[in-house]
C-alpha cells in the first residue's frame, strides 16, 4: 500500500506541473 501512495503522489505532482506548463 504504501509503496503504492509514493507513486501516485509523484504522478499528481507530474499531473499539477503539466497543467501549469498547458496554460
């Protein structure tokens, strides 16, 4: 479980950071 939360922080960030860089 916790293996799997790292991860999906990382692609909420890569997520946010896209979103800015598409604006």
């Amino acid at each position: 479980m916790r293996l799997t939360k790292i991860p999906a922080v990382f692609i909420i960030c890569i997520g946010l950071a896209i979103s800015s860089v598409a604006k």
